[in-house]
C-alpha cells in the first residue's frame, strides 16, 4: 500500500494526509487517465478509503528519511491563539458559500533560495466561485500587501465579504481609518 501512497504524495507536493486525502479522489483519476498511474482496482479501493490519519502514519516513515528540501518553511511553536483557533481545510467552508470570500497567499519566485531580492506574487482566490487575482509584489511588506489587496478589490466582479490568510506575519498590519 505504501508503494501505491508514495508517488502519489511526491505528485501532490509532499501533502501532509489531510490535504492528501481531500485529493486522492481527483489525483488517482487524473493520474490514471494521463498514463502515469495504474492501479490494481483493489488497492484504487483501499487507498481512496483511507483516512488522513492512515495516510501520516504510512508515510511518517517515508518523510523522515526524505528530510527537508529546503524550501518549506521550518515548523514553528504555536502561540496560544493558534491553538485556540481552529483552522478550515476542505471543510468547513459552507459559510462561505456566497462569492466574496478569499483566500490569499503570496508566493516568493526566488528559485529554492529566499536569500536576496526576487519577486513576490499575491495570490488571491475566491473561495466560492475560484475566481482569481495575482498582482506582482517587488517588496515583502505589509503595507505594500494592503495596497495590492485595495487594488484587486477594484477588480472582483462582486463585493469583498472577508479575506481567510494563513499566519504569515505580512498580513498582521491593521489598517488605520484613512486606508
């Protein structure tokens, strides 16, 4: 079975098993249909049957022996704060069922190393519809972030309800009554 779970990990990106199992759905599928992939119709089963539980501790060895790459970013303590709030995944987005809802992330263009100057995209979803927003960002500032988000603001096809991001410290500016 874990011959069968490991390239479809390395597919995904090395996802952690709750992502991974949300997905292996439409990644045996795709996998599958493009060639890259032939399953044993029994392990298809048991493997789209999996828990994300299953799937961590399968691969728990498997992560240990790969080591870092590099480029994720190290795990960090959690405060108490990140400990109380619970964090939405592929669940738990039914609130947010109505366009205006997004997700935002930026993503360094920096080549596997985050030293020096590169360029930085925000990224900007809806959850609702998947309608997408990217704008270049020369500088990893917040400020410059609170601009671009005013910026696609103008451009969504429907009003702005609220803004999910993960913990990044670029997005803890608070705006002031002028901005």
């Amino acid at each position: 079975m874990v011959a069968a779970l490991v390239p479809l990990w390395e597919a995904s990106d090395r996802l952690c098993g709750k992502r991974l199992q949300a997905l292996l759905p439409l990644l045996v599928e795709s996998l599958e249909s493009h060639g890259h992939l032939s399953l044993d119709p029994a392990v298809r089963e048991a493997l789209l049957a999996m828990s994300s539980a299953t799937i961590d501790r399968m691969l728990a060895p498997i992560r240990k022996q790969s080591g870092g790459n590099g480029w994720r970013r190290p795990p960090r303590a959690y405060s108490a704060v990140r400990r109380r709030v619970p964090a939405r995944t592929f669940k738990g987005w039914e609130a947010h069922s109505e366009p205006g809802w997004l997700e935002i992330d930026l993503v360094a263009h920096c080549g596997g190393r985050m030293e020096g100057w590169f360029l930085w995209t925000s990224m900007v979803t809806d959850i609702a519809t998947g309608w997408s927003e990217s704008l270049p960002i020369v500088m990893r500032d917040g400020v410059v972030v609170l601009t671009v988000l005013q910026l696609i603001r103008r451009q969504l096809p429907f009003s702005l309800r609220g803004i999910d991001a993960d913990n990044d410290p670029v997005y803890s500016l608070r705006p002031t009554a002028s901005t």
